[in-house]
C-alpha cells in the first residue's frame, strides 16, 4: 500500500491559515443554501472534505442547518480512510465478497466508544468540526450536542453491523448529516491513461453522473450494488452511504454544487489526478 498523504496535517495546516476571519467568510458563504429545512423533516446533507479553500462554503451550509434546524442532537457520519495496509486489505478483501463479520476492523468507531481507536488519524470530519465550532461560538448560547460515528466494512450489510441499532437510537430524532468524496479520478487513482478526464466540465460532468448513479442505488437500497459502485467510482462514501441510507430509508438525493480538488501533487502522481467534492440534499420524497 503506498504512503497516504497527511490529510490531517493538511487540514489543521489550512485552518490556521485560514483564522478566524477566514471562517467568517466561510461561513457567510455557505449561507447560499437554507438546508435546515431539509434535516428537521427527516432528510440529510452530505458535504465533502476536499481542501478547504474549495469546498468549504459548502461544509458551511451543512454546519449552518445543523445549527438552525432546531435538533437537540446531530449526528455527523464520517469517512474512516483505509490510512493503514490492515484497514486497506479488509476493505478490498470485503470488497471481493469475503465474509465481512470475520474482519476486525467491522463495527463504528468514535468519541467515547470502547474498541478500536482508528478515528482518532481521521480527517474527513476536521473542517467540519472547525466550522462549527467558530460557528457556535459566533451565535452564542448551547449548541446541539454532536456525536461523530466512523462506521468501516459496511459490506452490503450495514444492517449486522456491530453497534447499528445504538447508532439508529441516535439519530432518532437528530439531524443527521454525513461527509464523502463521492469520485476520484485520474492517473494517480490508478485509471488508465487514454480513459481518464481532466477537472474540467467533462470531468464533473462524469463526475455528477457517476455520483447521481451512487444515489440511484441507494435509494432503491441495493446495498451490494452501490458497494461495488463505490468500488468502481472510487468514491469513500461506501459506508457513510449505506449506513445513512439504513437509518433514514429511501431519499431523493440532488447534487447542489459540486467542486474539484486536484491531488496530483498530495499524490505525486500525474495530472490528471482528482476529487470531486459535492453539497448533496437527501429529501424525504413526497407520499400519495
């Protein structure tokens, strides 16, 4: 397995840079969007975590609905990278279709759970978390309390996985939101040459057409159809994805902005080599 790039380090690095003032305008911008509607009915919101000069407006405008939705709890999903050769030899073992209760990385990870402790090398929820810190202390007085859950090896079966029906009793009656990097693409994620796009309008046009298929699986609930999607589109989103879609049933899913990140120098890779990062609304759809 080669060496990740230190995301973490990254991530911290960019928000000192950023500051305080920074955030601000983060956050101004992702005032673009009212999603607090969409989580106090029952639906969700996915935001990336590519670089934050790029998609933070939109980590905003999930942070801004947590806080104004008027949800005591919010449980923020987030993606636990495959950051060592064991974690990553499980997920392509499952992947392959081996027996996903003999790994010992199944189950959810986080804040105060017993277990497994990988989260805590975790970054896909960092500029969430100093988002919504600045946020918080702007507005003043109690925010909703945030419970961070980084489930691994969902596998087609987020419904065995250990500690799903303590998550479930969670998010019942919480916002409920969730990070992902529905796309990678390029030379240095292994794509052939003569195949690949750049991060240009093509390449988010595949992009959104790859990511609308995920959302397509999911909300038909083909689980193992949309693992392997992941697979294929090489999007992180392979458990945060089934495991939302387990606790909120079907929802209509609609891309609101979508960026690229280019990591073909994190990666030392060739160009092109990049991330799609995208705002995603998750709407109960409508009855009768």
């Amino acid at each position: 397995m080669a060496r990740l790039p230190d995301f973490k380090a990254e991530a911290a690095g960019a928000q000192m840079a950023l500051g305080e003032e920074g955030a601000h305008r983060l956050l101004d911008a992702g005032r673009a969007w009212d999603l607090a509607p969409t989580l106090a009915s029952g639906g969700a919101v996915i935001f990336p975590h590519v670089k934050l000069d790029g998609c933070g407006h939109m980590v905003a405008a999930a942070v801004h609905a947590c806080l104004d939705c008027g949800a005591e709890r919010v449980l923020a999903l987030g993606v636990l990278h495959a950051l060592t050769e064991e974690l990553e030899d499980a997920r392509v073992r499952v992947a392959a279709g081996s027996d996903v209760t003999k790994e010992a990385a199944w189950g959810i990870q986080g804040p105060g759970l017993p277990g497994r402790q990988d989260w805590l090398a975790e970054f896909s929820l960092d500029n969430f978390l100093f988002l919504w810190r600045v946020a918080a202390e702007k507005r003043g007085g109690a925010a909703p309390e945030l419970v961070l859950r980084y489930p691994y090896l969902a596998g087609g079966k987020p419904g065995i996985l250990p500690g799903i029906e303590d998550l479930a009793g969670i998010a019942r009656g919480a916002a409920v939101v969730a990070t992902a990097d529905p796309f990678h693409h390029g030379i240095g994620y292994g794509d052939p040459p003569e195949k690949v796009a750049g991060p240009d309008e093509h390449g988010l046009n595949l992009a959104q057409q790859s990511i609308r298929e995920g959302l397509k699986l999911l909300h038909a609930g083909d689980f193992w159809g949309y693992n392997r999607h992941c697979v294929d589109a090489k999007s992180d989103a392979r458990d945060t994805g089934q495991v939302l879609r387990y606790l909120l049933g079907p929802l209509d899913g609609r891309i609101l902005d979508i960026v690229a990140d280019d990591t073909s120098s994190a990666y030392g890779a060739p160009a092109p080599t990049w991330v799609a990062g995208a705002l995603i609304e998750l709407v109960v759809p409508p009855t009768g």
